[in-house]
C-alpha cells in the first residue's frame, strides 16, 4: 500500500505476511522525535554536523526528516552542546529595522560610517560568506530589509566561524552594531555582536520564484514571508476592519458579541454546521448569521449596534463563497433599508480612503474602479420584466415561472416557490452585468422572512442587496418587527425545510418572545468582511482570508 503523505510501517496481518498500513499521527511524531534525539547524541558524543546526520533515512525511513531539516536539527543540537541559547527569552533589540532604515535613508554616502550603535533584528533571507566577512539580508515583518556585516575584525574568529558554521536562510538573527553605508551604498548594520534569535528548522522556499497554490493556502504563513502581496492583505485588511469600527463609533453604534454555538439556527437563509455539546447532552448549530440576537439588543434598548463576527455555512466553497467567514452586521433603530444604505456606501467608500487611499482603487489585474460618487439603484421585478420582454410582479404564478426557467435552461428543486424562482431567474440575467456600485431593490417576501413588508408594494419587502463588479458585497432591510407576522413567516420557513429545503429557517421561540416584548422600527445591515476585500483589492476570498480552510491532501 502506498502513501504519499504519512511514513507506512510493517505490521503483520492475519496470515502472518506482512503488511503495509498509514503511520498514525503519534507514531510519526514518535519517529521525528527518535531522529532528533540521535542527531542530539550524535553531536554530544563527538561527530561533526555531516557525521551527525544520516542523508539516506536509513534507519528512520525516507518519510522521517529530509537531510536539510536534519542539518538543522544538527546545528541546533551543537548550539545546545556549546552553551548557546538556539530560542533565547530575550535579546537587546534597541531598534527595528523599519525605524533604522527611515532615520538613515539616503542621507550616507557609499563608505560612510557612524557612531550610531543599533540593535536589530530579523529573518535572514539572503546569506554570503566570505573569508573575513559576511553578509546577511535580515527582513522585518513587512518586508523591509537592511544589510548586516559580519566581519572577522569585529567579531573576532571565532564568531565568525560560528555564523558561517550555524547561520541559515530563515534563521531569525540578532546584529548589534554601528549604522554605516556599505562601499556599495548598501545601508548596514557593521556588527560588534550577533545571535541567533529563533533556529529555523525548515528551509524556505526559493524566494525568488512564485509560491504555488499549496504554499499559499495551505501554508499562508510562508506566503507572508515570500510574498508582498499576501502581506499587504493582511495589513490592509486590519485597516478595513479598523476603519468599520471608526465609522460605527461616528455614529454611535455600540459593538456587541453573540453567542456562536446556537440552539437553533437562523438569520439567514444557510445549511449550518451541526455539533453536540456534551455538558448539556444538545444539539447545536454554529452561527451562520448573528441577526436574531443583535435584534435581542434593540429590544433591550441598545438602538445601534453592530458586530465584527465569524459565521460558518455549510455550503459550496468558489471565488466568493467559503465555509468559515468574517461578516459585519448592524442594526439601527428607526432606521430604514434607505437609511441604512446610506450607511452602508459610507462605510465602504470610508474604508477605501482609509484603507488604500482613495475611492478609487486600482484591482490585482491593474484595472480601475472607483466607488465613489452616487450609486445606481435598480428593483428586482423591474430589471427582471426590463430583460424578459414582459412583466413579472409577485402575482406572476410559480407555473408561469418554472416555464420561463425552463425555456432559459435553469435548474430548478422540487422546493422552489415564487421568490426563489423570481431570485434566480434574475440571477441568470443580471448578477454578472452590474459592474458599478448597485442597489438592487425590493426583494419578494418568500426569500426574506426577517424582513418588513414593502410600504406600497404587496407580496414584496424592502430588502436592497448591493452588488459589486458582479458579486453582491451587502445587504440591507427594513426590519421586521411585529411578532405575529415573524412567527407566520418562520411557520413558511419550517415547512419548505420539511418539504426539503436545507437553507430554510426554523422557528425559534425565544426570538419571537423578545419581538414580543417590543423591538422599534429598524434599518439592518450585512456585509462580508472579505468580500469587502474582494471588492477592493480583486483577490479572490481565499487570498483575503489570512488562514482559510482548505481540504486535506489526504
């Protein structure tokens, strides 16, 4: 048997043949850790760093560490021998490298020196040695970079052979020492002492060529070192998440947690994920929507909150969607879907300025877009009517409907109802076209069962969903809040999952007592924090998602 992934031992099956199964995760690391263990005794009993290691995995099995990462274990264990500290507590980092580089800047000549003594530190990404000297690229979190100079005459010869013997690509080290220009102009760090900060154990990737896709999902923190792009998501996303707190705090609204683990599941129309919670012997459902509790809050008198949350869906992972996601809601009293649309354009168009610079942001590809400016707003029946050639209103008959999706060539599910075939029918002739900023207005009542009845229009409710270079980005209602029509329209909810709809709501008790107690008109609002980030940047939500779920290779 055969397994690219994990070491297989030879066990004997029932006939006595031997045979091949997987290594369990606790015998694999029982192994790696009987490797390291005799490449430590093989230093402490006298081999030198090539004599310590075993290239061909002989004993440990070619699954067991490959011969770079024993090297590493090796000069580890030697560093160990030798009294030094390969993961100190603490070193006299007086500097960073950011702050060196923006004092000193442009302002030595080639060759020229100071007085000024530093102490820095960083990833080493780039080494050369020489005879009496040698050089060192170390590299700060965001990737800006200054030289050190190891040299025989300030360090002494020992030290300098120490480095060449010990330092590597990846090593965190420390370099202490005077500011100087090298004779090539290079700002450096000329230094007195070094150390090795944190011993890295795994090689880097070649920097200089493009990480493939399973260094950049599977592992996002090599992306971080390698790659300039997925750093600036990082930072650019903590911008935007900042600058939503900022405009929130503006205007008052107050942030809030609610409970992830649910005893039932609602607030959107999602699959969730299921869980048991043995304390208590329940069932119960991760968030997929923090909705019927921040309505809890305008019940008890919060009249503007919000939350930055995690939600998990159950559902198809692609470009925009993915299982586990950061979404922000909020909910203001005696507010509308106008009102909060309102708000909503000036969160985004506030955190493109805060967060890049400007409404107008330039995408991954180069292209341009700008959100600033007035937004288009188009309803649902009538864009879908203008694209048909005829009208469609909320008394159009699910026959007539079906027929229509039929003729146009969408699948359609047994459960389908008006709304949900209005919703895709206008998918299908829409959701890729609108490019610019756009809200989509006016939603049917049968998708949208947390949602106030239109003031004018039957059988429709006031629901915009914003709609961004083809993705919807937002949403927003009217919320509703009278308890007979909640529990009537949980009630519909609860028998198209009976007839088997798996994104329908259930009914929950609790949620409809609170309406009761009295919950005032209010505006509400949704958005997906990294889809925010699709909309600003291009990338796809896997790029904006720092850690994001990924299937095992195995």
């Amino acid at each position: 048997m055969k397994n690219s992934d994990a070491t297989v031992v030879v066990a004997a099956d029932d006939d006595g043949d031997n045979a091949e199964r997987p290594m369990t995760t606790v015998e694999r690391a029982e192994l790696l850790l009987k490797q390291d263990e005799a490449i430590l005794s093989n230093i402490e009993s006298g081999d030198d760093l090539d004599a310590a290691i075993d290239p061909t995995n002989k004993e440990f099995g070619s699954h067991a560490h490959p011969e770079q990462v024993q090297m590493r274990v090796a000069k580890r264990a030697l560093m160990l021998k030798e009294g030094i500290e390969p993961y100190p507590v603490h070193l006299d980092v007086t500097d960073t490298i950011e702050h060196v580089r923006q004092q000193y800047e442009g302002k030595l000549e080639p060759g020229q020196e100071t007085e000024d003594v530093v102490g820095v530190a960083g990833r080493a990404l780039f080494i050369r040695n020489g005879g009496g000297l040698c050089f060192v690229k170390l590299s700060a979190g965001d990737g800006t970079t200054i030289q050190g100079m190891i040299s025989k005459r300030e360090v002494g010869v020992e030290s300098l052979k120490r480095f060449k013997q010990l330092a590597d690509l990846g090593d965190h080290l420390y370099v202490r020492g005077r500011v100087i220009a090298s004779k090539t102009g290079e700002l450096s760090v000329f230094a007195t002492d070094w150390a090795i900060a944190s011993k890295a154990l795994q090689p880097l990737p070649a920097l200089h060529k493009d990480l493939n896709e399973e260094q950049r999902t599977r592992k996002p923190y090599i992306g971080m070192i390698a790659d300039e792009r997925m750093r600036d998501m990082v930072r650019r996303r903590s911008a935007a998440v900042a600058s939503l707190r900022r405009t929130f705090d503006r205007h008052e609204f107050l942030e809030v947690e609610t409970p992830m683990l649910q005893t039932v599941h609602g607030g959107a129309a999602a699959r969730p994920f299921t869980t048991h919670m043995n304390a208590f012997d329940i069932d119960l459902f991760l968030r997929i929507a923090p909705e019927l509790f921040l309505k809890r809050c305008l019940v008890g008198g919060i009249e503007r909150v919000f939350e930055i949350n995690r939600d998990f869906r159950n559902e198809g992972v692609d470009g925009t969607h993915a299982p586990e996601f950061t979404m922000v809601e909020a909910y203001q009293s005696y507010g509308t879907y106008d009102t909060i649309g309102a708000l909503v354009k000036e969160l985004i168009q506030t955190t493109a300025k805060e967060a890049f610079g400007s409404t107008k942001v330039t995408l991954q590809d180069g292209t341009p877009y700008d959100f600033g400016g007035e937004w288009k707003s188009i309803t649902m029946y009538g864009s879908l009517s203008e694209a048909l050639g005829e009208e469609i209103t909320p008394e159009t008959s699910v026959e007539h409907l079906r027929g229509i999706a039929d003729k146009v060539g969408i699948e359609q599910e047994a459960a389908e109802n008006h709304g949900k075939l209005v919703e895709h029918l206008w998918e299908h002739f829409w959701q890729d076209k609108l490019y610019e900023p756009t809200f989509v207005r006016d939603f049917p009542v049968e998708t949208s069962p947390l949602v106030k009845s239109h003031r004018s229009i039957p059988g429709v409710v006031e629901k915009w969903d914003l709609y961004v270079r083809g993705f919807e980005l937002a949403t927003g209602y009217s919320e509703l809040n009278d308890p007979v029509v909640q529990r009537q329209r949980f009630v519909e909810q609860a028998k198209m999952a009976m007839a088997g709809d798996v994104e329908a709501m259930d009914i929950d008790e609790d949620f409809l007592e609170a309406l009761g107690v009295g919950m005032p008109p209010a505006g509400g609002m949704g958005m997906g924090i990294d889809r925010l980030l699709i909309a600003l940047t291009g990338a796809t939500i896997r790029e904006t998602i720092t850690f994001p779920l990924v299937k095992p290779v195995n």
